[in-house]
C-alpha cells in the first residue's frame, strides 16, 4: 500500500480520536450519570452532564462509523462531518418539540423505550463540541495504524460507546398508587418510576382530587396533601355509604376486587384478572419487571356517585385505576389526574388480545432460549464424542461454564425490568457465551476422535433442538401457553430428542483418530522378537 493510499484511509484516525483520553472520559461520565447519578441525585446539574459528555462523545463517534462505511474517506472530512451532524442535530432537536418527538419515535425503535425532550437550556451545552474539536487535533497526529491494535480497540471501545449514545434517559412510566376519599369526594395518588425506581406508595407520588365524581380531576392544594397523606395507608377495604352492608376490599399480589354483602363476612370475587391473563398482559407493557409487585390492586375507596349509588375507584399499579360504575359494570380507566403522564383507557393494552400487540422483546428472549438450548445440546454432544475418544472429562465441563452463565444471565434478564438491557445482556453476554461454548465443543472432537460428518450431524442437531425448542415459545409470544413456566417446561422437554441423537451421534467418534492425534500408535505394540541364537 502506498503513502498516498493510506492517507486517504481516515479509520486510524478518527479511531485514535475516539479513544481519546477525553473521549474515553466523556464515555464513562456519560454512562456513570445516566444509570447512577441522575437516579440518585436528580436536577439541573446531572440534567446538563449528559448532554455535554454526549456531545463530546458522538462527534468521534460518528466520524469512526464514516470511515467503517466508507473506507476512503479522509479523515478531516469525517471529523467535520461528525462536529457538524451532532452540533446540529442537537441543536433543532433541543429548540423544537416536534423535532424531539420525532427523535423520540426514532430512539424508541432502535434501542427501546425512549423519551427526547426539547429544552432550549440545553443549547448553552453546544461549548462542549469546543472540547470535542482540541480531542481530535490532538488525536489526529497519532493514528492507529497496526491492524491489531485498531481491531482490539474496535472491539473493546466502539459497542460501549454505540450504546452510550444510544440509550437515553429511563422513561418514566405512570403507577396507580393509591386511592382514598377526600370529604367525600374520591382523591388519587399517581407517581411514575423505571427500572431500579419505583415508587412505594402514595407519599411517592402527587394527589389530585376530583369533584365531580373521578370525571376531571385537579391537583391537591398543600393543605389538602398534608390531610391526605395524615390517612392510615394502605386502604384495603371499604363500604358503600348508601348500602353499609356492601363492602369491597382488594387481594395484595393479585388484580382483583372482592365483595362481600354481609358486612364482611363472606367474600366474593367482584373483579379479577387471573394470574395467568395477568403475565400476558403484563408482557404487553415495556419494561414490565416484577409482575406480581407492580401489577397488583393496591387500594380502594367507595364513594357516592351523584345519580345515585356508589362507585368503586381502585389503584392497580402500572395498570393504572379500575372504577366501577354506579350501574355495577367494572372498567380499567387508566392513569387518571391532570398529570401529564395520564394515560388514556383506549390506550391500555387489551387483558383478551389476540397477540397483535407488539412484543419485541419477548420474541428476542424467546430466540435466545431456544437458541441457548440448542447450544447446550451441542454442548453435551461434544462431551459424549470427546468420551467416547478417550478425551478428558474437562472439555465438557469447560463448555458446560459458559453456558450455565448464559442461563444465569437469561434467568435476571427475563423478568424484563429493563427492556434496553435485556438486549445489551443477550447481544454482548448470552450470545457470546454460547457462541464461545459450541465453538469449542465441535472444534475439540473435530480435532481428535470425530469425523467431519460428526460436525455436520452435530450442527444439524443443534439446529432441529432450536425449531423444536423454539415451537412452545413462539406459541408463548402470542399467548398460548399464557404462563411462562409452561412454555419454559415444554422448550425443556422438545430437547430430548437433541440430546438422543447427541448420543447417537458420538458413535461416529473413533479412538484411534485420538491416539493418532497424540502421537501413539492405535494397536497394543507387538512384543519384541527374542535374540537370534549364533548357528555354530
């Protein structure tokens, strides 16, 4: 390659630039205050580091994925071209509403739920570029050009800094906390939380109180809060005021209402959601996290409704309010107050869905079940075959690590606390794992006592426990079986015709390949001829 040619190559350039020390630092600020501080220490300052980390950060960024795609590029021309699009970009996003929505929209379907906001006080960020301007003329005076050193940094500094950028702030989602009376009129309290912040109870959010029977609602003055928050909580029962011998009370840990017409002597289930249907709809929320926690009828208060009768206002958590009507019919309200995280009821999901309702990332955990199954078939195969050659008994327990961690990390990541992070645990730490353990498991016998039709047949295994396997757990996508331990149960039983043919299959597997491989004969040696006697 000529001088002229490598010059025109901006990767080992730009590359230097985003491995930077101020880079680097900008990467690790960036992900420490998005996950650490700004849960911990919410406000304007943590607000403003992420912006300007991001804008240090993205511009390196952007002009390394230049080059990656265009490999020609010089590299000037990719750092102004980064600078530029992330300077300006920011910059419309931040001034306009619906530029912000649209990033929103945007952020969402690349790395899940994510929420934009356009605050023209961001803007006096915009200096930061500055500081991403002196990191690349520093940076562009020491390329990396050794193919090795740019592969291992490629590798270790571009997927972290890809999906820094690329995850946001937590949304926060709304969460029905509890439900009271207040001077006979129902009253409300509405937080919102994420992943590792969820509110408690009603001290957690922000009262509102209506006074035309739960129609509007309007916010709680101070003194009206300090009233409501000195009531006994949690309330879990409570009469009707025209029928005192109609009571209703909720069941912690289910979606459910009961009643009872003989002051709480009997009980009956008014309204429900059973356990089963509850998961379902739970998955069709994102970031859904403990089911039984956050999908939970919680409170209850029983007020008088104006034409006469009574009503029934229930907090049901992340599912938002159940009212029942004065005429008796029960239905889930949504996230009711004037706040702005209300949510509609036409926008709830459906508790009888027919399985239209998006579900990416279930389907994403579905795929890496089956698929892990099918590597510890393999996994298991290549011990037999390694066995069967005279091997050692480490091969398989070396291959059997890595997959019994993948599990692990499968097992936090499918509650789905988090759904951005259930795809960085399956794309950078389950996936790799099981990657690593099938490579190894049909490279050792390959190498020693198997045949090359060994591998085919293997391969052919792994992919026929992966259909099977994978069979219940679409059927669990869409709903059928509703209850995840089902399908789960039923993907662990379709891998035992897997691990059948993995047995079959070692038999193919020959010992003498491994004594060869070793450098011994395959057959016992003969023994010595005895001493030739001299004739006389």
């Amino acid at each position: 390659m000529t001088g002229s040619e490598k010059a025109r190559d901006g990767a080992p350039t730009t590359l230097s630039w985003l491995c930077h020390p101020a880079t680097l630092l900008a990467l690790v600020v960036l992900v420490v205050n998005d996950h650490v501080w700004k849960a911990a220490f919410p406000g304007l300052v943590t607000g403003k580091l992420s912006d300007v980390a991001g804008l240090v950060l993205a511009p390196p960024l952007v002009a390394v994925l230049l080059t990656l795609v265009v490999p020609r590029m010089p590299a000037r021309i990719a750092a102004v071209a980064g600078l530029v699009a992330v300077g300006a970009g920011f910059a419309v996003v931040k001034s306009s509403g619906y530029a912000a929505e649209l990033a929103s929209s945007a952020w969402t379907a690349l790395a899940g739920p994510s929420l934009v906001r356009a605050d023209w006080t961001d803007l006096f960020t915009l200096p930061a570029l500055g500081l991403a301007w002196w990191s690349w003329t520093r940076a562009r005076v020491r390329p990396v050009r050794h193919r090795t050193a740019r592969l291992v940094r490629l590798l270790v500094v571009l997927p972290p800094a890809v999906l820094a950028v690329a995850a946001t702030s937590p949304v926060h989602y709304p969460y029905a906390l509890g439900v009271t009376t207040f001077e006979g009129r129902p009253a409300i309290a509405v937080g919102t939380g994420f992943d590792g912040s969820w509110p408690d109870g009603p001290a957690d959010g922000w009262w509102s109180i209506s006074d035309d029977a739960a129609t509007t609602w309007r916010t709680a003055t101070d003194d009206e809060v300090q009233l409501l928050r000195a009531q006994d909580s949690p309330r879990q029962q409570a009469c009707a005021p025209d029928e005192p011998r109609r009571c209703y009370r909720v069941v912690p840990g289910h979606l459910r209402v009961e009643q009872s017409d003989d002051a709480g002597v009997t009980w009956q289930i008014a309204w429900e959601v059973s356990d089963a249907r509850r998961e379902a709809l739970a998955r069709r929320y994102p970031s859904p996290g403990d089911v039984r926690r956050h999908f939970s009828s919680r409170e209850l208060a029983v007020y008088p409704h104006a034409g006469g009768g009574h009503e029934v206002l229930v907090a049901n958590g992340r599912d938002g309010f159940l009212r029942r009507l004065s005429d008796g019919d029960w239905r889930r309200d949504g996230h009711l107050g004037p706040s702005s995280y209300r949510v509609d009821k036409s926008d709830l999901p459906a508790i009888d869905d027919d399985g239209s309702v998006r579900r990416e990332t279930d389907l994403l955990l579905a795929a890496t079940l089956a698929l892990l199954l099918g590597c510890a078939v393999t996994v298991i195969a290549g011990h037999v075959a390694i066995r069967r050659g005279g091997g050692s008994r480490w091969w398989g327990i070396a291959g059997a690590l890595p997959i019994l961690l993948a599990a692990l990390v499968l097992e936090a990541a499918w509650p789905r606390d988090d759904d951005g992070g259930v795809v960085v645990m399956v794309l950078f730490v389950i996936l790799p794992l099981g990657a690593l353990a099938v490579t190894g498991l049909l490279l050792v016998p390959w190498l020693g006592s198997a045949p090359g039709r060994w591998v085919g047949w293997t391969v052919g295994n792994l992919l026929l426990t992966v259909l099977l396997s994978g069979l219940p757990l679409v059927g669990w996508v869409n709903g059928t079986p509703e209850q995840t331990r089902v399908a789960v149960a039923l993907a662990l039983l379709a891998t035992v015709p897997g691990l059948l043919l993995a047995v079959r299959l070692a038999k193919l597997a020959d010992p003498a390949r491994e004594e060869n491989r070793r450098g011994t004969p395959p057959y016992p040696p003969y023994q010595p001829l005895p001493p030739r006697v001299p004739l006389r």
